[in-house]
C-alpha cells in the first residue's frame, strides 16, 4: 500500500513529510525482509534438526 501511495505523497507533501514517509518505506521494507530471512533461517533449522534426528 505505501508503494502505491509513494508518487502521491512526494508530489503533494513538502520535503520533510515526504522525507520522513521515504524513511517510513524504508523500515517497512527492511522490516518484511528481516522477517522473512528469519523464516527462511528457521526452516533450515528445522529441516536440519530432522534430518540429524533421523541418520541416529
């Protein structure tokens, strides 16, 4: 939704507005990336732990 929003915002708002929204859309996007590479990290794990669980 922000992406969609971002064009509307940096031609209406004034510099720090629209500077703040860009920092805004930055967090978010970092923050979906973190959690998923989280739950990549957690599917390995869990594969990884099977896997060990199984060769004993």
């Amino acid at each position: 939704m922000m992406v969609v929003l971002t064009p509307y915002v940096l031609r209406t708002e004034s510099t720090w507005p629209a500077a703040a929204w860009l920092v805004m859309l930055a967090a978010t996007i970092t923050g979906i990336a973190v959690l998923l590479r989280a739950e990549l990290l957690v599917r390995r794990l869990e594969r990884d732990t099977r896997s060990d669980a199984s060769e004993t």
